[in-house]
C-alpha cells in the first residue's frame, strides 16, 4: 500500500519514505527501505504509477500557499488545509473514529479541476482524478482507492449520482473505519477478505450527487463561482502552474517531516477549534469543519503562514447545517402533489391510508392513469422511482395489497390484488 503503513508507523512512497521521527530516506540501490536491522520496506509496484519525483529545491511551502489562496482564495486555504489533515487520516481515525470527506461544487470552468490537480501535484500524484464513468466498474474503483494510504483520491464529475460507477454507501461507513468492501475468500471456514480504506475521497463536479442527510452531514463542501476569477486571480493560477510538478510535490515531504508537530498538537487545535466554531446546530458538523480548522492552524505553523480561515469555516459550517436540514425538491415530492390534485374518491381505488399504521399504499400505474385523465402530461420511468425510494418515506415496493376501494374484485369477491408502493405517512411535511 502506498503511503502510511499502520504496521510500523512509516510513510512510503515510491521515491522516498519518512520515518516515524520524520526523518527523510530514499530507497537503496535495490529499491528498499531499511525499517530497522532485519526488515525492509518495499513500495508496492503500483507506487511508481503517475508518481512524481520530489524535487531537493525550490519555493517554500508558504509561497506555493500564497499562490493558491491568491487564486483560489478562502476555498484554496481550506483545500490545503483538508489535504494536510488527510495525509494523517489514519491517526485521525484512531482517535475520534471519523474524517470528513471534502467535495469541489458549482459552476462549470471556475477552477474546481485545476485546484485538484494542483493538490494531487501536492501528494505526489500527477493527475486529476477518476472519473466516476459507467465505463468503469465498482471493482475496479474500489480496488484504486484501497491501494493508498493516508493520502486521498479525487473522483471526478458524477452530477448525475451514478449509483453504477460508484457505491454512495462508502459515505456512511468510509467516514468511520469501516472497509470499501466484503468479499468471500477462497476457504473452507468461511472467511471473508476486506477492501481496506485508509485514504479519503475528494470529489469533484457541477452538481453535489449527495442526496441522503446522514451523505451531506460527512462532506465539507466548497463551493466555487465563475463570478470570483479575476485577472488577479488568473495570474496567480498562470504562476502557479508555471511552478515544475516535482517542486509541488516538495509539499508532501516537507510537511512529513514535520509529523510529529502534527500528530502531537492536532487534538489540542481540534478541540480549541470546536470552541472558535460553537455554537452549532448540529454537532457531527461542527467536529467536521473544526478537524480542518485545526490543521489548517498546525500547516500555517510549520509552514510559517499567516492566514486567519476561522470565519469562512464558521459561515461554511453554518450553511452545510442548513443545506443537509433542507431536503431538496425533488420529482417524488411533484409526484405527491399531483395526487392531491386528483379527486379523492376516484384516487380512493389505487390510493389508501391506514389510519392505525399510518401507512399510505399506492398502486403507480393506477395513479398514473387517473394524473393522465386528468390533462397532467406524467412518465413513470427510473427517474420517477428512483425519486420515490430515495423519498425519507420510503419503505417498500412491489408489495401485494388489496386496496379496499377497488371496484375489480377477484375469484374471490373480494378486492383484487395489486402491487402497490408503501410509504410512511409520519414522514410527510
């Protein structure tokens, strides 16, 4: 795994590695590390893919920081200050048994790729991303994100949520400690393999596909505006990119070295920062937003780097407790409205409430007949019942119900039998 070994606290990269003190190595002639008198370290062979090649010399920490926040502004110190932390994801989880994941959002040519290429530079990767394409499989993408450690990966333009390219469950699970994913392992008791994840996920694109409250509330979002690029940020990003790859990747190394600083203080920012950022509504907010306060604080330390970033934290914090309350509107909350246009008593056949489990049955293509009847143009397709069950009252489809009403009865005499969608009724506004 390339990165941070939980195994003996080493960082290890294909052309270098720090050692628990932060002291600086590079791999002897036969490409090893030499952890102690009788073990070595060897980077895996997927290390050397898009690795750059740290340079000795160039710009200072602090005047790469500069160019960034000068183009990018509060979203690039932020940025930075999300990347650093993440580099020490592992430490971070086994302390507080969390870490936010941090997303890039908003119009179209505003500067969200160019930034995520310029971090992973940082990290020594050259590159932008993965993009979250049906091309791709589940597999194969998971199996990209569990070869890293204590670094992270960028997933690129997925406005659509696309469920097939990606699994939005790591969301809930990746922000604690749980793995990418199960597989059964070729045995004879029952053993299963674990995809790890020791890394974090950056994502990048127009639209955020987070559409569940327990996604938004583990996400720090960034949101980026064409409106904000001027000439003077322009020229900050031409010197920024004018600055060699391999001198960006100096960042990583020289923020290694100081790990200690870093794995020693970072607790004492973090809760000095939950006071800065208090009052909140929502606490799993707040310890998200003040984790990256902290780290921003502890690089500009380091790096010697003066730049206050409490008060756009505080304003971001607040409007991801706002955001991730608010449910957006969506074609299942049209779709409900709609019915309460149609005639209660002709709806009474595919549309009933049970008033002691308070739960709503709906036959769809009943519904959909009645809304066409009544002049409202209405497709039922994926996207209409992908809506439905992604609707907080959701609770099954395809069940078998009578639904009282109906005028069609079977051999029976009693009403037919229909496939309905069940909903729970507490859960409507």
């Amino acid at each position: 795994m390339t990165g941070y070994q939980r195994e003996n606290g080493w960082y290890v990269y294909r052309y270098f590695a720090i050692d628990p003190a932060g002291k600086l190595l590079f791999p002897d002639k036969r490409g090893l590390y030499k952890i102690s008198f009788r073990d070595f370290a060897t980077p895996p062979a997927h290390a050397a893919e898009k690795a750059i090649k740290p340079a000795e010399t160039g710009l200072e920490v602090r005047d790469i920081h500069k160019l960034v926040t000068s183009a990018w502004g509060d979203n690039g110190a932020a940025a930075l200050a999300w990347m650093a932390a993440a580099w020490f994801v592992n430490q971070v989880k086994e302390r507080v048994n969390f870490f936010p994941f941090l997303s890039f959002h908003g119009d179209p040519a505003s500067g969200k790729s160019a930034l995520t290429v310029v971090l992973n530079a940082m990290q020594g990767v050259d590159g932008e991303g993965i993009p979250l394409s049906q091309l791709n499989t589940k597999k194969a993408l998971a199996r990209s994100i569990s070869r890293v450690s204590g670094l992270f990966t960028a997933l690129l333009e997925d406005n659509q949520r696309n469920e097939k390219a990606f699994d939005y469950s790591i969301l809930l699970t990746g922000y604690n400690s749980g793995p990418l994913q199960l597989k059964a392992a070729f045995s004879n008791d029952n053993r299963v393999s674990e995809s790890p994840f020791q890394g974090s996920l950056l994502f990048v694109q127009n639209t955020e596909p987070f559409n569940q409250k327990a996604e938004k509330q583990r996400v720090i979002s960034l949101q980026f505006d064409h409106t904000d690029l001027t000439e003077q940020t322009r020229a900050a990003y031409e010197e920024l990119v004018k600055i060699p790859l391999p001198e960006l990747a100096r960042v990583l190394v020289l923020t290694l070295q100081k790990r200690q600083v870093f794995e020693e203080g970072w607790i004492k920012e973090y809760q000095k920062a939950i006071n800065d950022l208090c009052p909140m509504d929502n606490r799993r907010i707040l310890e998200n937003h003040a984790l990256i306060l902290a780290f921003h604080r502890l690089f500009c330390r380091v790096h010697g780097i003066k730049y206050n970033l409490t008060s756009f934290m505080l304003s971001t914090a607040h409007e991801k407790c706002r955001t991730s309350a608010a449910r957006e509107y969506s074609l299942a909350d049209h779709f409900f409205e709609t019915i309460d246009l149609l005639d209660k008593e002709k709806a009474a056949a595919c549309l009933h409430l049970d008033p002691k489990k308070r739960l709503i049955y709906i036959n769809l293509p009943g519904i959909e007949q009645l809304i066409r009847n009544k002049g409202i143009q209405l497709l039922v397709s994926s996207h209409l019942t992908r809506a439905l069950m992604q609707h907080p009252a959701y609770i099954e489809n395809s069940k078998r119900f009578r639904f009282p009403n109906d005028p069609e009865m079977d051999n029976s005499g009693r009403p037919k039998q229909r496939r309905a969608w069940v909903f729970d009724a507490n859960k409507f506004d």
